[in-house]
C-alpha cells in the first residue's frame, strides 16, 4: 500500500525539523560552553543569547543548504535520486544517533551524521550511483579534516598572543579578566556562525524533499517558509541547551581560562564564516573542539586532557558510519510500504523516548554544569609568595 505524497512530505518535514532542534540544543556548547566554563557568561544568559544569534545568522546565507538539497545526491533521469521515504529513514537515522551521543555527553557532529543517515538510505534505495562522491568529498570529508585542524592552529597562535602581550599581568590574580568581556563578543560570534552553517541542513533537507517529489524546481533556492521555520527550530533547541555537552568541551578537555576562551571562540567563529561562505558543509562541533585543544595546547602549564579528547575522536570517526549503519536499516524497512515507515517511526520514537528517561538518572543542567570549575574562573593561578621574600621586603 503505497503512502501518500503529501503524508510523507508531512512527516519528513516534521522530523527534519526534530532533528533540526536537536542540532540546536547537541550544539550550543559550540558556541557557549567556553564563557561558561570561565565565568563570562551565565549559563541560562549564554544559552537565550546563543538561541537570539542562531535564529539571526539562519537567514545570513544558505550556501551550505544549497550543497546538500543539490549536491550530494545525485540527480538521474527521473529526479533527485532519493525519495521521501529514504529521506525519513536517513533522518532517523541521524537523531537516534545525535541523541545517544548527547547521553554519552560526547561533542559529535550532528552534521556528519545527517549526512551519513541520507548517504546510507540513499545506497540502500538507489545505490552507490545516487552518491556525487566529488561533492561528499570536496564540501564534507576534506573540511572534517582540515577545519578542526585550521581551528586549532589558529587558537593556539591567538592563545600564545595573548599571554604573551599581556605577560606584565601574571603577578595579578585574575589579571587577564578583560578578556572575559571580550567573550561576550566572541561566544556571540561563534553563535551567529553557527545559524550561518548548521541550520542550513536542514533547510537543505526539506527543500530536497521537495525536489523529490516535483513541488519544487532543483534551480529555485530555498523557499522563504523553508528559512523560517528551519531558523526558529533550531534557536528553540540551542535554548534549551545541551548541558551534558557543554560540561565536557566547558571542563573536560581542559581547564580553560578567559584568554583561551577568547582565542578559541575567535577561531571557531572566523573557522565557520568561511566555511559557510564557501558552502563548505563542515561540522562546527569538531572546529569547537579543535580550537579549545588548541588553546589548552597554547597555555603554559595548561594540560589537555588527552583521554577525553580520544573519546571524541572516536565519536567523529563512528558518526559517519554509524548514522548510516541506522540510516540505511530504516531504509530497508522503509521500502515495504506504509507500513514500513510507520514501524520507523514507532521505534525511532521508542529509542528517543528511551534514551531521554534513561539521561534522567543523572541529570546535567544550568544548576550543575560548572560545578567543576572554580568560581573565580582566574586567568592565571598564583603561587604563594615565599616567605623569605616577605621578610626581604
């Protein structure tokens, strides 16, 4: 029994912007977790501030939605060589796997595992054919590469300059304290870059389901309600913040100060606009991490926590696979029919359902998520002075 058209546009619409959502609040630690983590921000000021932003930068460009609605899946005779159906399944497929990742706290990247849910749908219903490898490779795999790289070279440099031109403070507790203002600017930078890029997927998402089905030409663009809506999902998912996410890039790779904090927002934020202006489909969760890592690297007497970083490491290199390992099952049984798609969403809801109660055990939110931070947030730690100095003086 086939489904109906105008149904399944519905439904794909509407966990598009599920996920949409959940890309918001999985990815507010790109943006918020390091003014947090030193103080600059409050945690429920950092999260309404970085909703405000991502709803502004969604309407700046869609270059980047231009690349997944017209360039990753190929175009054949008949169309864009992915229906509905695929769609659906390739969406469930990154949720279930966005939404485990925000359980394990682990910063993975929502981007690459949309386009792992969509890439393998796609092979399972079209095949290999329907995959434009040069676009995949070029607009996806070489920036997962190089941005997180770039990101953490620059934060690295930015850092060593700013302990070094502000070295006559180190005497002084809290002595680099301006930079904490200069992290209003910067996290709110990072925040307006990441509406530029991230909630472009999912305007690209949409409109490719569109195409699909002929109610929209693959030369018209994104359509205004396309934006809209796509814009105010994803400020309502960074509002509601990903706090166990933010704890882990906030306090877990490293313990970061304002000056690292304002060297690694300035990077991811320069990172993503270009990025974003070239179409470059990147994830803005790996430049994040790279900058903070690049920073921590930066700082005398900082030190990375290496072994959470591995931890994330492994989480990028598994989002690919793993969204499409789920994509691709959900497209299986998306092909039997109505029936097919409706068990989909049964058990997709099911596991988000599960995966929800189950972070109810132990709960991270505004209330705890800098608990492990000292209060002060101080730019340097001072030793106490030797007491023979005093009596020297």
């Amino acid at each position: 029994m086939p489904l109906d058209i105008s149904l399944i546009i519905v439904l794909v619409i509407a966990l598009a912007l599920f996920f949409d959502f959940t890309n918001g609040f999985h990815d507010t630690a790109n943006a918020m977790a390091t003014p947090i983590a030193t103080g600059a921000l409050k945690p429920k000021t950092a999260v309404t501030l970085a909703a405000i932003l991502n709803l502004i930068g969604a309407f700046l460009s869609t270059e980047v939605a231009k690349t997944i609605s017209g360039g990753i899946i190929k175009e054949g005779e008949g169309g864009v060589m992915i229906t509905p159906e695929l769609i659906f399944a390739g969406l469930i497929g990154a949720i279930v796997w966005n939404m485990l990742t925000w359980l394990l706290g682990l910063p993975s990247s929502s981007s690459h595992a949309l386009f792992g849910g969509l890439i393998g749908a796609a092979l399972v219903g079209a095949g290999i054919g329907a995959i434009d490898f040069g676009v995949l490779t070029s607009k996806v795999l070489l920036p997962a590469i190089l941005a997180p790289l770039t990101a953490g070279l620059i934060a690295f440099i930015a850092t060593k300059l700013a302990y070094g031109v502000t070295r006559r403070y180190d005497g002084k507790p809290d002595g680099r304290s301006g930079f904490r203002y200069g992290q209003v600017f910067s996290s709110s930078l990072v925040a307006l870059a990441h509406g530029t890029n991230d909630a472009q997927k999912t305007m690209g998402v949409i409109t490719l389901a569109l195409i699909s089905v002929n109610l929209q030409s693959p030369s018209e663009g994104v359509q205004t309600w396309v934006v809209v809506v796509c814009a105010f999902a994803i400020a309502l998912g960074t509002y509601v913040g990903g706090w166990r996410i933010i704890k882990t890039l906030g306090t877990g790779l490293t313990d970061v100060k304002p000056a690292q904090g304002f060297a690694a927002e300035t990077s991811t934020a320069a990172t993503i606009l270009a990025s974003s202006h070239l179409g470059f489909a990147l994830s803005t969760t790996q430049v994040a991490s790279g900058s903070v890592i690049g920073s921590g690297l930066g700082r005398r007497g900082s030190t990375v926590r290496w072994k959470t970083a591995g931890r994330i490491g492994i989480g990028w290199l598994l989002t690919l696979p793993a969204a499409g390992i789920v994509g691709a099952i959900a497209a299986v049984i998306a092909h039997l029919g109505t029936w097919g798609v409706i068990f989909d969403a049964v058990v997709g809801v099911g596991t988000i359902l599960f995966i929800f109660l189950r972070s109810r055990r132990d709960q991270v939110g505004h209330h705890n998520v800098v608990s492990d931070v000292a209060a002060s947030g101080e730019a340097v730690v001072i030793a106490p002075e030797p007491e023979s100095k005093k009596v020297a003086k």
